[in-house]
C-alpha cells in the first residue's frame, strides 16, 4: 500500500474514478461481438508483482492465480521494491515448482529466468518474453539464447539474467558450462564482427571477452540474426550457426562488459547472502576494463582528474550542427542546478541560445559530452545567455527573442554559448565525477551568507543572496566583497581565465593608456579580442582604432585591473608575469578576490530533430481488413470493392441463422454470433479439431471473397451515404488467426482523417520531455478549467487566481502538443469524435467523449506506452504546449522504463484503446506479438516501481555551499550523496511525489518550436547553415566539422548509395511488385511498367556538396584523392555530366 498525502489520495481517486467509467462502458462494448473478444483486451495490473504475473503467464499461462504474485510481494516485503534479491529469490522459488509444475527441469529453470528478468524489468518491456528465444540442458550445462529484443531489457538487466542463470544453476544442481579456448575466440571474434556491422555503445577487446566467457559458467548463445558469418572460428562442434547471434553479442558487448560495474556492486551488497561470491572475479575484470581504457593525457600526465572526451562528436551528419567541442572556450558553461523541466538526462539552455541558432527547439535531441551521452534541452532565462560579436565589432549579451531577431543577420561570431543546467542528479545517475563548477550568483549568494555569520557589512544586502539573486551596482559589489572578503560578483566577473598571460599583458597596457571620455573608455583596437575573449560587452567608436566600454563594464574594467591610479603601468604589469595563472593575477592587481567564471566548458552536438506526430504504419492503413493484391499499390479497399472480389487469407466464421461465411464474431447481416470452426490444410476441410490428418488446423483460409455486401451494409450502418474513392486497408492480416477489424471502424477513421496502428488503436508519437510545475499560461489553460481538475493551490499554498502561479503538477498528468504544423489536440479531438460514433452506431452506446474544442480534452485519460514496452501507464491531459514534444513528470516517463535524452513513446486516448485494441490484431513475428502493445495497465504510479533513473532526479530548491567546493575538489558523485536530496532519500514517503527547482524561468515554452534543421527543405541548405554556425561559434572547430562531414557522411553515402545502385530492385508501378532482375518481357507480371528503386541522382546528391566543403574548407589531402576517386567512378558509372550553357553564353571567351 502507497504511503501518500491526502491530495495524492483524491488525485488517484479521481484517475480510478474515469478508469472504472471508461472500462464499465468498454465492456459493455465488447459484449456486442463486434471484436475478435467479447470482453476488454487490456487488463489492469494493480503493480509490479501483478504485471510481472501477466507478463510471463503469456508463455506460461498456468502462472495466471498460481500464487506468484503475492509471492513476490511477500519478498518485497523482506527486500524493498525493485531490488535485485527479489528477482533472484522469485526466479529461484518458480525453478523450484513452488506455484506451479513444469513438464521438466529445463522448462522450470526457464520459467525462474524468465520471471527474474521479468522484474528487473518492472513487467513493462517484452526482453523477458522475446528477448530469450529459448533455455536448454545441453550436455549437462545451461545453454540460453538472446535473441535482438533482449535490447529492450538495456545493458544492467541483460547482465542480470546472466547472474540469476548461474544462481539458478546452483541452486538447480546444474553443472558449469566450460568454453575452450578455441570457444572463447570465438566469442571475441564474433562479438568483433558484430560492432563492426552493427555497432554498440562499448568496444570490448579480445582479452575482456574472452575473461567474461571463461567466468560465467553457462552458454551464452542464441538465434543467428545477421546474414553474415562470422570472419573467424567457423564449424565448432558446440556452436550450431556460423552466423552472428546479435542477441549474444548485445548481452556480452553491451551487458556484461559495459555494465561489469554495477553489476560487482551488487554482488557485494548481497553476494554473500546468495552463494554469488565466485562472482568477484568482476573486480579483477574492473581492472582490466580500466587499465585497457586509460587515457593518457598529451602531455604524458596519466594522473589527470578527467580528460574531455570527443566521442560524442565521432560521426557528424551533414545538417546537424556541432554546437562545441569539448572544453573550448566559448562552450557550454557546466551550471549546477535544476530548472522546472530537467532531470532523467534532461537540461537547460537559456532560451537566447534557441533564438540565436534556431538549431536547437525544444525537443531537439543533442548529443552530450558529459554527464551521459545525450539530452534534450528545454529553455531556462535565469542562466547566463549566449554572448556574439556583431559585424559592426559590438560585443553583446542574446537575452531574448527580439535581441537574437535583431541581430541575426549581423552576427559575425558566437563568442560564448552561455550556461547548460544540469542537476546534481544526472551526475548521479550516470555516475560521472563532478567537474569544477561556474561561479554564479547561487555560489556567490552563498559565500556572502556565511561570511556574514563573522563579520558586518555596512549596507543592507539581503536582497542580493536571495531568489531571484537581484544584481547590486558595481560599487555595491565591490563594497560587499572589500568588507567581507568574498569574491567579486559573478556579473562583474568575466572570462579572464580564456586570456593567457601576454594577453593580459596587454590589455593592462592598453587600459592604463586609455583615455576617458564622456564615462566611456577608449582601448586600443590592439586589445580587442582580449575584450571578446572575455566577453565583455563592448563596441567599436566611429574610426574603428578604439574598442568602447562604458557603464558597469568600464567600472569593472578599470578595477579588476588595479587602475586606481596608485600603481604604474610597469607594476601591474610585473604584478601579471609573477602571478601563478591570470586568475591570481586580477585577484592582486584589484585587491579582490576572483574566481573562474566559467572553469568547465561543455560541448553539445545535434542529433535527432524534435518530434510529434501521428503513427503512421507503412501504407498508412485506416482499418485492419485485408484488401489483397486486389486493393493495388495503394492498398484501397475501394479498388477490391469495386472489382468484387479479395483474394487472401479469412478468419473462418459462419453465421449459424443465415449459414453464410463471416469474417467476424458476428454476422454482418443479422448480427447474430458466428460460431468459429478450423481449417485443416492438408484434406482442406473444415473441421473442429486443433489437430487433424496428423497436422495443426488454422483459424483461417485462403478464400476469394465479394467485400461488396459488407462494406455496403457498413456504410449504412454508420450513416455514410457516398463511399470514400480511397479507404485504405492492409494487404494481409498477420494476426496468428487473421482475425479483422470490422469496416464500420475504417469508414468512421476515414471520415475523421485517422489512421489505425498494428493493434487497432490510433495514436500518436511524441518527444519525452520532463516538467515538474508549470504555469496556466504555458499551457493554454484557463484558471476554471484547472480547478475543476483538482488544481487548487500552487507550491507556496496560494488559491490559484492568476495564470502567472507557480504549479506544481500531479504525477500522471501529461501536457500534449498543440504545434501549428501538427496539432495533436486537433488530432485527438478526432479521434474523440470517432470513439463516440464508434460507440453509437457501431455499439449502441451514448456518446463517451462529446469534444467540440480543445479545452474539452483537459481531464481526459490517455495510455502512455514505450515502443519498447508491453504495459501502457494511465495519464491525464491537463493542457497544451506549442512545442513538439510531451512535457510529463520524470516519474511517468521513467513508469513507461524511458528518459528524455531524445526518447520518443506514443499516446493513446483510454477509450480508443479499451474499445479497439486486440492481441489477435498482433502480428506472430518475434518482437511485434508483445512490444509495442499495451498488454497490461498500470493505473497508480508508484515511484518504487519505475526505472530507477528516476531516483536521482534532484527535489530541492538549492544547494549547500559545500556543494560547490567539492566540485572544484572533482568528487565523485556518492562521496556527497547526504548533503543533496534526491528522489530516493523520499523513497516510502508520502513527500515522494513533491519536488521543487533551484532555477526557475518565466516562460517554459519561450523556445523555437521548430529546429531549422526540419525548416529548411534541402541539404544543400542544412549543410550550408550548418557550416556557416561552425564558422560563427568560437567553440567549434570548423575544419574538424567539415572533415568528419565528409569522412563520415558525405563520401560514406556515396559509396553506400553506389553500391546500392549496383544491386538494386526493380519496382513495378501498378502492383508493387519487386524484381531482383528485369523480366524478359521487360515488365511486370501484370503488365505495369518497371521502374529503378535508386536512382542516379541518389548516388550523385552528395558529390556537389562534398565539393562546396572541399572549396571552402581546410581538408586533409587523402580526403580529397579519396573524394577525386569516387568522383571518377562514379562519372565513369553513368557518364561524366555535360555542363549545359546558356545561349548568350556562347562565343565568349572561356
């Protein structure tokens, strides 16, 4: 039972309330026959122990009330939720036959397997299901086989089911599982040839593998699922297939190896207790993993605290920007802290940056140098902005949307792309050491509170050091850290430490020399770029010889560089040279104390564009009735009716009244239920047995039937009087008995402009991004509508009068997109409009949803589901976002076991799914019988049962000053754990689902909506705009981008596409039809014509860009002969392109 507040009591109350509505109205639905079921296909597991139960009785039906769900409640009681020792102890008791019998060992031991991973899991994700094809007794040792979907499981839990294997091995009297060496290299030469073709996130060597193999004493094999042999080792007695297993090799490259850490810290946290201690050879393989991948520093210092890494700009794709390289000054400036909409590897960026690129909107997946490998980046005004220099020489600060507007097209460079937010907690989570901090006014605020617990101040400043940290005029500031010997003000502090000592030097000289005029100061032009260095705020006098600083920035100028008057040139100059670093050295010339402003840059690069757009299946079909060869390219069931006929694979149905074939439960012309009956494909008649002639009867046949009677009688039905000229279907049903949709459902999505997923329902798919609390005003809600949702206060307690409040929002409520280029709420109005004429022509039912506009959707429930997953999470609309993504809590992101480093999942209106969704729409192929279909519901969120990354998500409002100390010191994370509250300090608290924020921002949505890499139509005009920011931003690298452009796109494609060419399919414009070889008759079967799959322009695309780089940008001279190389092949391939000139050009000179 859930220890909860009171409102958190009434708020799931409420969600049980619609829950129970909703499922009360779609049972009685289903009672009508209308369906492949007479009853609601997604039942609901009340929580972890129950979804686990359901989850595995899909191979194991008898588990269903056997027992093992309160089994597994009973040990979380001993052990604590989500705890691996459940896992172990539930796989153990279920080989054990303690809930039910098995038809023998092996069956027993891979029911425990398959439950242990089914928890580590949380019962949402199909690894546990499909992820393992198969467990066997071979020889006397376990043999088990991953297949690709053991992906879904991620590396932790895939290492995992290795470990509760052996446990079971042991407890089950199983022998170890030896390789020999010839064994083990193939291991390493397999897992080798899989990161060559495929890729992984970790490149484990021979030695580590072959380490791993020799320790785990049980097989590890699995399902060829590559086309490729292996290079080396082929033919082994005990390996069945030369092919390469991917779902071994993720489990060994991506599991065991890269995951090998926390994996040893849990056998020492409960090793012992379970027999596990021969697992401590993981500490001997730590060692080796790290003594393998250490890095040495250019200078040879191995003892460096941390080495910026570049991975994360390893491959470039032309159109997508990188922001920064690691570590350059003008970079990402590392802030500590957590805005209303980070955590689970989300961050901030202050919402100048998104103005200024218009590469980045809200949603836009990046790419990360560091805590993890990427985020998605949301808009945060109380952080340092971006800083530009214009083509005029002014140097200026981006704060809004005017001012980027303003100065777009006169930016000359990008001299700082200000601060990236990210909370203590994703340093946590990732388990990446701290890295020194920015001086910013928290950490400032902080030194003045406690230097004031010693000493007075002459002045009231107790406004300064509390939220929002009001900046005090520069003799405030210099007063305040004169009298109490803290540093200067962050906003007096600028980025001297980018400036060497001769740079210094120089500006020193220069300003001492200045003159003074008007409270402007005139620097020599000299020292300029040492003033953009710096990124103080100047500009340029009108014969262009002086750089001006005027206002807080020449007070702050003159200052920071001892400029009083009471030392010579010569001095303050000598004062620089004999100074440790240039910090120390303004430190002594102004007689203050400063800090680095900016000590750890960040670099970002661009991944996927943001997104949020309805599923589409391919040929976007709009109900699942089969249409045949018969419906054409385009798959229109109008085309089958009006040739009459609809050539493919039936249900076997028939109508005991009217003695006619149906294809449904019900007959479509008295409405009576059909009675079901078998085919037998070998006498090929129809039969009531599973088995006959010795062979397994189907659910269906091959028949040709009239589509006519029923869709006529269809339309009629649901009042459509002129038939639709294109109602789109599928070619076949891949349902284990092609069980169908009926066809009122398609005419209906028709109607309405839906379109229908593997499952019957319809959805749509957005980009994950976390809120906490939000603002009426963001969200395009009134103060009415938000009330009688049970909204009442916001987070200081106040009535909720004004749409400027601070909310905070309930766990399972989700904000939709409402983007002018695809508004989900429009769509899903629609498809409220379907559900209810659904209900009342189809089921005889009153209207459920009665939406006319879109503040009719606040307070309606929706299903959240992960591709990867099989149990949807209820949630509740409760307002609007411009942006293309789906603001949620990080807990109801993390229940659907995702994060928001790019993760998109889908939508489902409640209703929809409960009436439409069938597991014998389900397609029978590995993977899409069970991912990507709500199979179960959860309808109470408890924060013990969800991904585990959601436990370091920060909740407090700020942190302690000892914090940021440490942070110069490079702690590790868990050596500060107690001075920072994360969500797992509240783990079994009513305060669990309540969290506050350290950095707030006026507007969540102040943002691009729309990144310029979707805006512009073609790449010439990405690659263009994506060179010309590389120029801009002082932080890149240009020549860098244009090289890995070329290296690992440009020429990359052309080969590909080459090759491609080479092998190519015809494709015949009538039917679809694909040939491998043109037919003698030179088209296809059915007369159409044929057409090339690839054409020349795919394989030419690239090389006129390739050459725009190469003409423009420094370029290593192998690139460019390999370039020149594949030009003359491919000019050779087709014939060198003729230049064509224009008439007038002709009898000029050339």
């Amino acid at each position: 039972m859930l220890d909860i507040d009171e409102g958190t009591k009434k708020y799931f109350d409420s969600l049980d309330e619609g829950i129970e509505k909703a499922y009360g109205i779609a049972e009685a639905s289903r009672k009508k026959n209308r369906d492949p079921e007479s009853k609601v296909d997604i039942p609901i597991a009340e929580d972890l122990a129950a979804r686990v139960e359901g989850l595995v009785s899909m191979i194991f039906p008898d588990f269903m009330g056997s027992g093992l769900k309160e089994g597994i409640r009973e040990l979380e009681v001993k052990y604590g939720k989500n705890d691996e020792r459940v896992a172990l102890s539930s796989s153990e008791m279920v080989a054990k036959e303690k809930f039910c019998k098995f038809e023998s060992k092996e069956k027993a031991i891979e029911a425990g397997l398959r439950v242990g991973l089914a928890y580590l899991t949380l019962g949402v994700v199909t690894a546990p299901l499909e992820g393992i094809s198969a467990l066997r007794l071979t020889d006397g040792y376990i043999s088990i086989y991953y297949s690709g979907p053991i992906r879904s499981a991620g590396g932790t839990a895939s290492a995992m089911s290795v470990l509760i294997a052996d446990y079971l091995r042991k407890k089950m009297g199983i022998a170890k599982y030896e390789a020999n060496e010839t064994e083990r290299k193939r291991y390493a030469t397999e897992v080798e040839d899989y990161y060559r073709l495929v890729g992984m996130q970790y490149h484990p060597n021979e030695k580590e593998i072959e380490m791993i193999i020799s320790n785990v004493n049980v097989c590890l094999t699995g399902d060829p699922t590559e086309k490729f042999e292996v290079s080396n080792h082929k033919d082994l007695p005990r390996v069945e297939t030369n092919r390469i297993r991917g779902g071994m090799c993720l489990v060994v490259g991506e599991g065991l190896t890269l995951k090998a850490p926390k994996l040893l810290k849990r056998i020492n946290k409960f090793g012992k207790d379970f027999d596990l201690e021969d697992w401590l050879w993981l500490e001997k393989y730590n060692k080796l993993k790290m003594s393998v991948n250490s890095v040495v520093s250019d200078s040879g210092d191995t003892d460096a605290k941390y080495t910026p890494s570049t991975k994360y700009i390893s491959k470039v794709i032309a159109g997508r920007p990188i922001l920064s390289h690691p570590a350059r000054p003008g970079g990402f400036r590392l802030r500590y802290g957590s805005s209303r909409t980070t955590g689970i590897a989300a961050t901030s960026l202050h919402p100048g940056l998104f103005h200024l690129t218009r590469f980045v909107a809200v949603g836009t997946q990046l790419a990360t140098e560091l805590p993890g490998k990427a985020t998605v980046c949301t808009p945060v005004d109380t952080v340092e902005p971006p800083v530009v220099l214009l083509k005029d020489g002014t140097v200026r600060t981006i704060c809004t949307a005017d001012d980027a507007q303003e100065t777009r097209s006169s930016v000359d460079k990008i001299l700082s792309m200000g601060d990236i937010l990210i909370p203590y907690g994703e340093f946590v989570s990732q388990n990446h050491i701290l890295l020194p901090s920015a001086y910013c006014e928290e950490w400032w605020a902080l030194e003045v509170k406690k230097a004031l617990e010693d000493k007075k101040v002459s002045m009231d400043v107790s406004s300064f050091v509390e939220k929002p940290y009001p900046k005090p005029a520069f003799d405030v500031a210099v007063k305040i850290s004169e009298e109490l010997s803290v540093p200067m003000h962050p906003a007096y502090n600028y980025f001297w430490h980018d400036l060497s000592s001769d740079e210094l030097c120089g500006l020193v000289d220069a300003v001492f020399k200045a003159e003074e005029k008007d409270g402007v100061i005139l620097v020599d032009i000299s020292s300029k770029k040492a003033l953009e260095k710096i990124c103080m705020p100047h500009s340029l006098d009108s014969s262009g010889k002086f750089a001006c600083v005027s206002g807080n920035e020449m007070k702050a100028l003159m200052f920071t560089l001892g400029c009083d008057g009471k030392s010579s040139a010569e001095d303050r100059l000598k004062t620089v040279r004999e100074s440790k670093n240039v910090v120390d050295a303004i430190s002594s010339l102004s007689g203050v104390k400063f800090r680095e402003k900016g000590p750890t840059r960040v670099g970002l690069k661009m991944g996927r564009p943001e997104k949020a757009e309805r599923r589409l299946m391919k040929g976007r079909p709009q109900v699942l009735f089969p249409c045949g060869d018969e419906g054409g390219r385009m798959r229109n069931i109008m085309d089958s009716y009006s040739l009459g006929k609809v050539s493919t694979s039936f249900p076997t149905f028939r109508c005991p009244k009217c003695n006619i074939p149906v294809f449904n439960r019900s007959c479509f012309v008295c409405g009576t239920e059909a009675q079901e009956y078998r085919f037998c494909s070998k006498c090929k008649k129809s039969v009531a047995d599973k088995v006959h002639c010795g062979v397994p009867t189907n659910r269906y046949r091959m028949m040709v039937v009239n589509p006519k009677d029923v869709i006529d009688r269809a339309a009629k039905k649901v009042g459509i009087n002129v038939l639709p000229k294109l109602l789109k279907g599928v070619r076949g049903l891949s349902g284990a008995g092609k069980d169908m949709e009926i066809i009122e459902k398609g005419l209906l999505r028709e109607k309405y402009g839906l379109y229908v997923n593997k499952d019957g329902t319809t959805r749509y798919d957005a980009v994950d991004v976390p809120v906490t609390h939000f603002k009426l005003k963001e969200i395009d809600v009134s103060v009415d509508a938000i009330k009688k949702i049970g909204y009442d206060a916001d987070i200081y307690g106040k009535p909720i009068k004004t749409d400027n409040q601070v909310i905070e929002l309930k766990v399972q409520d989700i904000i939709i997109s409402d983007n002018s280029d695809f508004s989900c709420a429009d769509y899903f109005i629609n498809v409220c409009k379907f559900v209810d004429e659904l209900l009342v022509k189809v089921y005889d039912q009153k209207p459920f949803y009665r939406v006319k506009k879109k503040e009719d959707l606040v307070g309606q429930l929706v299903i959240g589901l992960a591709p990867h997953t099989s149990a949807g999470i209820i949630g509740r609309i409760i307002g609007f976002t411009p942006a293309k993504i789906c603001y949620a809590h990080p807990f109801w992101h993390s229940a659907k076991r995702r994060n928001c480093d790019g993760d998109e999942d889908s939508i489902l209106l409640l209703m929809d799914a409960l009436v439409n969704f069938s597991r014998k729409y389900l397609p029978t192929t590995r993977g899409a019988a069970t991912m990507d279909a709500p199979l179960v519901l959860t309808t109470h969120l408890d924060p013990e049962e969800v991904d585990d990354e959601a436990w370091t998500v920060d909740i407090v409002d700020s942190y302690p000053l000892s914090f940021y100390e440490d942070t110069m010191e490079f702690k590790k994370p868990w050596e500060i754990r107690e001075k920072i509250a994360i969500v797992e300090d509240l783990m079994g608290k009513p305060g669990v689902y309540h969290s506050m924020f350290t950095h707030d921002t006026d507007n969540i949505n102040d943002a691009v909506y729309k990144s310029r890499y979707v805006v512009l139509e073609t790449m010439s005009e990405k690659l263009e705009s994506q060179l010309k920011l590389a120029t801009q931003a002082v932080a890149v690298d240009e020549s860098d981008v244009s090289e890995k452009i070329l290296e690992k796109h440009l020429l990359k494609d052309i080969k590909g596409n080459m090759r491609t060419f080479s092998r190519q399919k015809m494709r015949c414009v009538g039917c679809n039809a694909k040939y491998r070889r043109v037919p003698l008759t030179g088209k296809c079967a059915c007369g159409g014509k044929l057409l090339l799959t690839v054409s020349e322009g795919t394989v030419r695309k690239y090389i006129e860009p390739a050459k725009h780089i190469m003409g423009n940008f420094k370029v290593t001279s192998y690139l460019r002969q390999q370039f020149s190389v594949l030009e003359s092949e491919v000019d050779a391939f087709f014939g060198k392109k003729a230049r064509q000139f224009k008439l007038g050009m002709f009898g000029q000179k050339k």
